[in-house]
C-alpha cells in the first residue's frame, strides 16, 4: 500500500477520556474547537494561518463564548480534522488510501487552498493522489470504497470519477501488461505450483487470466461496482464473456439466496433485491456471456428475495434462449407459494421463452388478453438443441413428478411444450410419466389416458418395452400396441434365418407370460379417445383378457398356439410369436361391437398368411386405430 509522510516534528496530540483531545505543548491553548462529541484544544495561530474557513469561523463567534466554536458538519468528523490540525502544526502525519479521501474532503471544507498558503494540504493531497494512490490498483479500490461515506463531497470533488476511471482502465488493460498484485483464487494445475513431475526446476513465468480483476472488484459496494464495471464496458476493450463472469462472482459473493438448496435472502432482503436487479441490469446482450445454469439461480433468487416483474421476465427470456445448455437440477426451482414442492410454472415460462424463438412471438396468458403481444425478431434453432431441450424436460417432468401434490394438466402441458421436438427416443417421457403414475395412484382412466397420449411408442428402446409390458400402473391398451409396433418393427427387419421375429428379451417375456398381457402396463400414443372405451385397467386387466377369449385357463393364448404351454413345438412357435400380438389386438378391436373396422377377420392367425397379415393389419392401423 502507497503511504505518504507530511510533517517532521514530533505528534503531541494527546487525550483527556474518550471525548477530549489537546496539544501538549508549554504554551496554554486559546480556542476549542469541537467537532461531533470531541472537544480539541488547540491554538488559533497554526489553524487561521492556514484555513480561511476556521478564520471565518473564529470572527464570528461572540466573546462571552470564550473562543469555543462548532464545526459539527465537517466531513470525515473527527479524525479527519486532526489530520487537518496536526498538518497545521507541522507535526507527522500519514496519509494512505484509507484516509486520504477523508482527509482532502476536510481540506475542502476548511479551504485550505494554496492560494492561502503554498504547499497547502489540499494540493499536498492531490499529489499523493496522482502520483501514488491512483496509479496502484487495490490501493484504488480502497478509495473508492471510502468514498461511499464521504457523499457528496467525494463526489464533487471527482474522486469518485478519477477512481472509477483508473479502476476501468487498468481492467482493460492487456493481461500480458499487468504486473501489479491482484487477487485469484483458483485451483492451480500442478506446472503452476512446481509440482509437476517433469518440472526442470525451472518457473515459467505464467501467464495473467483475463478475469484476473474480478474477485478485487467484489469488495466494493453495488453502487460502486456498478460505476465500475459501466466505465469497463465503455471502454469496449473487455469481452462480454469476461464481464459475464465479473457478474457471477460478484452475485455469489453478495447474495446470499444464490447458494445452492437456499431458500432465505439473509438478513436484508432490500437490499439482495437491489443487488439481483442491478446484477440484471448489468448483463452483457450478447447470448452466452453467462450460462443458462447461473441464469436459472438468478432467477430462483429472483423469487426468494420477490424481485419485479420486470426483473423476472428479462432472466426468463435470457434462460430460455440458452435453455439447451441447461441440466435438469438447475430447472428445480423451488416453490415461494408452497402449493408444490418446485415452481413448475416459473420453469414452463423458460421452456415456453425457448419454443416461442421460431417465430418470435410471446404467447400472453388469457389474464394479460388486453395487453400488447410482444413481437420479436425470430431466431434459428437448430434440431439438435429442440432434442436437448426435450430431453431435459423429461428429465425435469421424472424429478418433479415424485411431488404428489403436482397436478396432473402442469405435468401435460410442459411435456406437450416439447412435443414437436425431433426426438428419436421417447424413453425419457415414458420414465416421467411412469413416475408421475407411481405418485399419483388415484387417476381416473380419462387422465390416464389423457397422459398417455403425449407418448409415441414407435420411439420407445427395446429395453423400454420390455419394461413398459411389465408395468402395472399403465392401460393395457399401451401394452398390446407397444407389443404391435416391436411385432411390426421385427417384421420389417427379418431374422438371419428368414423368418420376421420380435426381439429376444420381448419374445422371452412373451414365453414367460405364456402370452397373457394381463400384468404389462406402459404408456403409448393414440389418436381418438374411442380406441380408449371398454379397454381394461389395472385391476381387471386378467378378468378382462379371459373374458375377451385372449387368456386360457393355463394363463396362455387362446386357441391351439399356447405359447408358454407348447413352447417346445418348434413348427410355428416363430411364427406364432410374431402373430400373437395380432390376435390380441383382433380380438380387442372387434370386441368394440359387429362389424367394426377392426374385426377379427382382418388379421388372420393362420401361419401361412403372415404376408396377408402385413398388410392388413397396416391397413387397419392406418384406418381404424391411427397412432401418433
């Protein structure tokens, strides 16, 4: 730290208590001077010499008064005005950045100017200043942190300017020109610390990080970083990522609510308030200059602390333009009403911001029907980040849909906000809703239905299937069409000997059961709400299935290809496995009443017509029992 000594004689200042300050010197003092509660005793002769102000003040004061006289309002109080006084007397003093501020704004107010007398403290101060103070980086940050309780004498004696401004243009600097101490805390690769096995014993020097200004900077108070960081933008020389970054320092460094599972705002909610806007406000346009993850911290902090509208809509519109980028613990917000464990509308709203960039129009709510519908310039996503999107959100939908108290239509509509997505698997919506079930055991068959309709079961894995069949929280529906589409998808890519077969862990599964579907559940995607009538559910699904003549009395398929009973029969075994599936959905369909689209006749069972079957159970598919 930069000092300069003023004086050469001795300090003589001394103290009677706590409240009482003299000069001890043979001759007897002839003024008091009292400053806030302490009274100096001093002679006028070294003051009036070089303060106008004090001679001002001793002129006016009345005899009976005995030379005493106020100066309540001076800035920096008492230790300021023994600096002054000491100065005075010619006795040592030592100025440094934490007190020099105090000791020019009192300077100030008691005038003393070179032009009462040369080498005047005031132009003394300036000096130290320029030469020394401002040309030091911490020192500089130290005084422009004194200047918060010096307003506005600071201010108007452009201190706080000159230090703001040296403060920017150090920042600016190229890293390769700094060579002054800064604080970086980071953890050093082994090289770095001379640890490094191959290390020649040899210190490279290393070379500065870009940031290198950031963490010195976060000892300064909002407003004063605010100055700051504006002067460095300014100047243009800093990149948005590093001034993205100077911000998430700061944020974790002076808000409490940011740290991670924190639900309070500490002591002082105003005043994180403040800090979160302004740190908003502060943020680089350029996308990517911070991440979707510290935006979606942001923006749960912006709930705790109950930050504006304002503040709220600009973090939901940054996230959501970053929202591929985001993991699915970042997009557990918890909830400020307490109605669910996770905000799940304040997460829509991101997902929403996200969808909407095509074609750049914000939906408004039937609440804000009146207002203006923000019309924006649209912007190209590409396939790949609308599949990471939805791949979050299903990753998002399984974590919140273990809160029993989640409604059903929140669960819906976030999943169908990513619908359109090019997504190749539906496993992870499949995952989501199955636990959403497991939760919420109460649904009628009308929600069941309702959430099972969101999922494609052509784009469910192998290994999914397999695990959907055995589901018993789904309809059974979702499982004979689940069993339908790997039946077709074998179909399409026969075995090596020929002959179309369904998967080996699906056909296994199959000889297991000895063809009985009754204890598969899964979720699948139809197309009108009819396919849904008269289907069993969970708890009459193996009643139904022997009423339905699709169950025998040893647990297998009806008719004289009992899979799980005559498993050994080697002549159609294949070929029966493959049409078993078939046979399921005949019978289901044409259970729906006499000469349905989908009776039994359009599938034959016979083992020599598997051609015939292709083509009409495609038939009947695209005709009576569309999915989606």
């Amino acid at each position: 730290m930069k000092y300069m000594k003023l004086g050469s004689k001795p300090d003589a200042f001394q103290s009677d208590g706590n409240n009482i300050r003299f000069v001890a010197t043979e001759l007897a003092t002839d003024i008091v001077i009292n400053v806030g509660d302490v009274k100096f005793h001093l002679h006028k002769f070294p003051l009036l010499s070089k303060s106008p102000r004090l001679q001002k003040l001793v002129a006016a004061t009345p005899e009976e008064e005995d030379g005493e006289i106020d100066v309540p309002d001076i800035p920096g109080g008492p230790a300021a005005f023994e600096i002054c006084a000491k100065f005075c007397y010619g006795m040592i003093v030592t100025l440094n950045a934490y007190n020099v501020v105090a000791a020019r704004c009192a300077a100030e107010y008691l005038e003393m100017h070179e032009a009462v007398e040369k080498g005047n403290l005031i132009y003394k101060i300036e000096v130290f200043l320029s030469s020394s103070i401002l040309r030091a980086w911490k020192d500089s940050i130290i005084v422009l942190h004194t200047t918060r309780s010096l307003l506005p004498w600071a201010e108007d004696l452009k201190l706080v300017a000159h230090c703001t401004d040296s403060i920017a243009s150090k920042a600016s600097v190229d890293p390769s020109e700094v060579d002054w101490s800064y604080t970086y805390n980071r953890k050093k690769l082994p090289s770095e610390n001379g640890l490094d096995p191959h290390w020649n014993g040899v210190r490279k020097q290393q070379s500065v990080p870009k940031d290198w200004w950031v963490e010195d900077l976060c000892d300064l108070e909002m407003d004063s970083y605010k100055r700051v960081l504006i002067a460095i933008r300014t100047k243009g020389m800093i990149a948005d990522d590093v001034v993205g970054e100077a911000l998430k320092a700061y944020a974790y460094r002076r808000l409490p609510c940011l740290a991670k599972g924190s639900v309070t705002c500490g002591s002082d909610p105003m005043r994180s308030r403040t800090i979160l806007e302004t740190i908003v406000w502060l943020l680089p346009t350029e996308p990517g200059s911070v991440s979707c993850s510290f935006l979606l911290k942001m923006l749960r902090s912006a709930s705790v602390v109950e930050c504006g509208e304002a503040c709220k809509k600009e973090l939901i519109r940054r996230a959501g333009r970053q929202l591929q980028e985001a993991a699915a613990s970042d997009l557990l917000l918890p909830c400020a009403t307490g109605e669910t464990v996770y905000d799940v509308d304040l997460v829509a709203s991101v997902v929403e911001e996200f969808v909407m960039q095509d074609d750049g129009t914000a939906r408004t709510s039937p609440e804000a029907s009146d207002e203006v519908v923000e019309v924006r310039s649209p912007v190209f996503v590409s396939p790949s980040s609308k599949a990471a999107v939805a791949k979050l959100v299903y990753e998002y939908l399984a974590q919140v849909a273990k809160d029993p108290d989640l409604p059903l239509p929140k669960f819906v509509e976030l999943a169908e906000m990513v619908s359109a997505a090019p997504t190749p698997v539906h496993d992870g919506l499949y995952r989501a809703i199955d636990v959403f079930l497991k939760e919420h055991p109460g649904l009628s068959k009308s929600e069941k239905r309702r959430i099972c309709s969101m999922m494609d079961c052509r784009k469910l894995s192998t290994d999914a299937c397999v695990h959907a069949v055995q589901n018993e929280r789904l309809p059974l529906r979702v499982v004979v069409q689940i069993l339908f589409f790997e039946q077709m998808r074998a179909a399409a890519a026969p075995a090596a000997g020929g002959v179309a077969q369904l998967p080996g862990n699906v056909k296994a599964l199959l000889g297991e059961n000895g063809g009985s579907y009754g204890s598969s559940r899964s979720a699948v995607t139809t197309n009108t709400e009819d396919d849904w009538d008269g289907v069993p559910t969970a708890g009459g699904d193996r009643h139904s299935l022997k009423s339905a003549g699709l169950v025998g009395r040893g647990g297998g398929s009806s008719g004289g290809s009992d899979v799980g009973k005559h498993g050994d029969e080697k002549g159609n075994g294949k070929l029966k496995g493959i049409l078993m599936p078939k046979r399921i959905l005949s019978k289901l369909w044409s259970g729906k009443g006499q000469g349905g689209e989908n009776s039994s006749s359009d599938m034959s069972e016979s083992p020599g017509s598997v051609a015939q079957e292709e083509a009409k159970s495609t038939h009947s598919r695209n005709t009576g029992h569309s999915v989606s």
